[in-house]
C-alpha cells in the first residue's frame, strides 16, 4: 500500500487530539445530576420519555407539541436514552458529550473539505469544541435538541457540498446528494426549529467557499480555484434551493402554532423586541470575545436605555459594514458575519418566546460562522505573520477557553451551585430565584426556599411557576391563608396547569369550600385526563357531598 501523504497523517492526529481533548475536558459532566429547570419536563417526570421507546410514545413524540416545540427526534433520542440507561443522568450526560465530539469533528471535516485550509479549519473545530459559551449545550441533559439539530446541520452542509462539487460535472449521483442534504435537513428541523435559517446559509457558502455565483469574480490571493463565471446563475442558485425553503417555511410554521398555542409567546412591544435584539447581538459578540459571567438563564429586563440600544445597534453596524466592505478580497469576513447574524435571527427575541433576554446555547450553530470570521481574518494579517503571533496567538486562546470551560463545568456539579451562580450574575433573576428555591426544598431546606421563592415573587409577579411553589412553601411554613392569595393569582396566570388547580383544590376542600373544591378539580382533569390524584380526591368529595354540582 501507499504511505499515506503527510497532511492525511497530520488531519488524522488532528482529530484524534480534537476528539479526545473535547472529551476529556467535559468527562465531569458524567457525574452531574439533572437538573431541576427542564430536565423534569423533558426526562425524569416525563411517563412518555421516561417508559422508553414504544409505539404509543413514538406517536406521541411525533403528535404533541409539549414544552412549547415540535422536536421528535430529540423526544424519541430521549426515550432511547431511558430505554438503555433508565434514569442515570451520567449516561445521558455522556450521550451529549458524544454528539458535541462527533460536532467538532464534523466542523473540521466539512471545513478542510470546502477550503482546503487545515490548521484554519482545525482552528475554528478546536474553538468550537472547546469554547466556555458552549458548556450550556452539552452539560445539561434538555439541550439534547442543540447537538442532536446541530449534528443534522452539519451533516447537511457536507452533504450539500459534495452535491455542489459533483454537480459541476454533471455527475448522476449529485441528486443522491442532494436528496441528502434535504432528508439531513429535515431531521434538523425535527431536532430543534432554530435550523430553519440552513437554506439561507447555503446560499452564503455558495458565495464562498463553493464559489458558485455566476460573476462573482473573487481576487483571493493564492486561491487556485477557477472563476465563477461558468457556474450557475443566481436564479438558478436560488432555485435549487426552494425545497428547502418549502421545508424551513413549514418547520416555522409548525413551531409558531406549537409555541403560541403552549403559552410561550411573550406578547412584547415591538421596541422591547427590537432594543432586546441588537443589545443581545452585541453581548453576544462580547462575550465570544470575553466569556465571562456566563450562567444558565439571563433574566429580561423588559425596558431597555434607549442610548444603550441605540448604542448597540450602532456597533453591529459598523461591524457589518466591516465585514462586507472587502467582501470580493475577504469573502470568508462577509460570509462568517452574516452566518453569525442570520443563524442567530429566530432566537434573538423578535418573536419573544420564553422570559430570558438571551442564552449561552443559542451560540451553538452561530459561532461556527463568527469563529470562520475571526480565524481567516486573523491568518491574513500581514503584520501577525511576519512576526509570526499568530501561532502564539492560537495556543493563548486555546488555553484560555480549556480554562473558562473548566470552571464553567464546575457549575453543573449541583443544582444549588448552578442557579446560585445565575443569582450573582443576574441578581434580577426571578427564573433563576425559583429553581434555587426548589433546590434548596429537595434537600430539605425549606427556610432557603422559602426566602427565594419570596425573592422571585417580588421580582416577577407575573411568573405562575414562582407563585405556585411560594403558596406550597407557605403552607408547609404554617401560613394557609397567605398562601392562598398567592394559589389564586398562580391559578388565574396559568389556568391550564393542572398542578395548580389541583393544589388549589386541597385548599378549598381543607376550608369545607367544596363546590369551588370540585370545580379545580375537575379543570385538573379536563387539561389532564386520567390525573389519578384529582380523580381520587374528586369522587370522595362527591361520595360525601352528593349535592355538589
């Protein structure tokens, strides 16, 4: 056999170091618990995940729109995930850590692939990887729908490539590829509705690296690629991808109707949106930059300084107008910036869904396209490589995200620790408050919990969640009657929780109020059929009041 040419030698240890330092650096998470803000949603008090594949739940995964999105191949790798390890959160943890490695293994083949670059694209694969903004994404078990969506993008866009490179000599099997990179994408959008900018990016990579714009002349120095001007035209570029525009419109409707029909739209003034939106872009970009005072939900502040937003929007200007003002000289500034803007769109608040003004594992995807910016720009600086910085450079970053993201980890060891931290970095959390309060409740210290449900009440009157659990905690602390103003008003801002309408229930039933008693619990039963405690408590109420109606 042949000796294998140095570079295959050199991308083969490459990815040995990449999959195994990125493995090494998250082991720990292999012994964290779940968590107590979506885990129990989406696992361990889950009865259609937590009983594992069957036909029912694979039906169910693919028909309900629980936890305000349609994903149904990240329910059923849930399920798949209980049905071989049960509850151990260390194995689920495990599963993720898996798919971040395969990830950033992806990132470096699909990029060595298009650009031919090694160390650029080992670069952006090693900071992707190992980045402190990603830690979010892979040690808790609910981001499942990150890496797993993530894992389908990035197989689209190898698929997609090799489709475009075969297409160019009219090869019979570019359609296999490009059924594909279609049926590749589709699983994405089943994974996490956040892919749904994929086509859009597509378009950008046919710009550059793929070069396949008619007359899109690029003045790359050193490149040996032809000229675009025997490639397809721009309508035919914008054509081809229509199926996959068809298939992001439908993900994006499906996950509207889902979101708004789950309560999870935030009905916002178009400014708030607006001003949240572009303040986000350039956190997002400081803290790509500097990652610090990351935690696990950043609380919204629902009115921002209009010169802070004003301010913001300024800066992504002129950081656009920098990226794009070269773009035939430094297509990969153009192309990375605006994969950076575009993939982060559907998250960014325009559409409000959830209270969190931002988050850390909303970087996943978008990185990748600010990394490629960042990394080809810095390897052509004249002045960084004549002095040759730029390798010292690249090691001082490394380094310095291994280091962040090991700290980081350390705040997924527990609940209390994890939420706490939130705390300091956002002291207006109310989000934050209230899964403190519940883990400080699970390991019997109701005192704590008490004072940070009273904490996230203050904060955010408007938080069923924060309302409900205060009401338990006070009538565990002896104070029925304060806890039943605040039953009440966790019951009229989430009508549809049968959780609450059942506790409200106990009360009324506790008080001898037995008709207002019944109703709760029959609206427990009309939102939850079958809810065994709101049946069992129902008929003795009736047994003994057969007058109540």
């Amino acid at each position: 056999m042949p000796a294998a040419r140095p570079d295959r030698k050199l991308f083969a240890l490459l990815c040995v170091v990449l999959a195994l330092g990125t493995a090494a650096l998250y082991w720990p998470i292999t012994g964290h618990p779940f968590i107590l803000y979506d885990d129990e949603q989406y696992i361990t008090a889950n009865p259609h995940v937590t009983t594992g594949l069957s036909w029912a739940n694979f039906l169910w995964a693919f028909q309900n729109g629980e936890a305000a999105n349609w994903h149904p191949l990240t329910w059923l790798s849930h399920q798949l995930d209980c049905q071989l390890f049960a509850q151990n959160a260390g194995w689920h943890h495990l599963v993720n850590l898996l798919f971040h490695v395969a990830n950033s293994l992806l990132v470096l083949v699909f990029l060595r692939n298009v650009t031919g670059a090694l160390w650029g694209s080992a670069i952006v694969a090693a900071l992707f990887a190992w980045h402190p903004l990603h830690v979010e994404s892979v040690a808790w078990a609910s981001e499942r729908k990150d890496v797993l969506s993530t894992f389908f993008w990035l197989l689209t866009l190898m698929a997609y490539a090799r489709y475009a490179e075969l297409s160019k000599v009219q090869s019979p099997k570019s359609k296999v590829y490009y059924a594909l990179a279609l049926l590749l994408f589709a699983g994405g959008l089943m994974s996490k509705p956040m892919v749904v900018t994929l086509p859009c990016v597509l378009l950008l990579l046919d710009f550059w690296p793929l070069e396949r714009i008619a007359g899109c002349k690029l003045q790359v120095a050193g490149s040996n690629k032809p000229t675009c001007n025997l490639q397809p035209s721009t309508f035919n570029l914008l054509l081809e991808k229509l199926p996959f525009f068809l298939l992001a419109a439908a993900g994006s409707a499906v996950t509207y109707l889902v979101q708004t029909g789950g309560g999870a739209v935030w009905a916002t003034p178009w400014s708030e949106r607006l001003a949240n939106a572009v303040i986000a872009y350039a956190r997002y970009v400081g803290k790509l930059f500097f990652p610090g005072d990351l935690a696990i939900v950043y609380s919204h502040p629902h009115h921002w300084p209009v010169f802070t937003a004003l301010g913001a929007a300024g800066l992504l200007l002129v950081w656009t107008w920098l990226a794009l003002r070269g773009w035939r000289q430094h297509p990969w500034l153009a192309v990375g910036w605006l994969w950076f803007l575009g993939t982060l769109v559907p998250t960014i608040g325009i559409v409000q869904v959830g209270a969190q003004s931002m988050a850390d594992r909303y970087t996943y995807i978008p990185s990748i396209g600010f990394f490629i910016a960042v990394v080809w720009g810095l390897a052509e600086s004249p002045r960084l490589q004549e002095k040759r910085f730029l390798p010292l450079i690249t090691l001082g970053v490394l380094a310095g995200c291994v280091m962040l993201t090991t700290f980081q980890i350390q705040y997924w060891q527990d609940n209390i620790r994890l939420f706490r931290r939130a705390l300091e970095v956002s002291p207006d959390n109310y989000i934050a408050a209230n899964c403190l309060g519940k883990a400080y409740e699970k390991t019997g210290d109701a005192a704590h919990a008490l004072v940070c449900y009273q904490l996230a009440v203050a904060t955010e009157p408007r938080f069923p969640q924060s309302q409900f659990n205060y009401a338990i905690a006070l009538m565990g602390a002896g104070q029925p009657q304060a806890a039943f103003k605040h039953l009440e008003v966790a019951a009229a801002l989430e009508p549809r929780n049968p959780d609450i309408q059942f506790d409200l229930g106990i009360y009324f039933s506790q008080h001898d109020n037995w008709t207002n008693a019944a109703a709760c619990f029959r609206r427990a039963l009309a939102v939850r059929p079958g809810f065994p405690p709101a049946q069992m408590q129902l008929n003795r109420l009736l047994a003994a009041h057969p007058d109540v109606k």
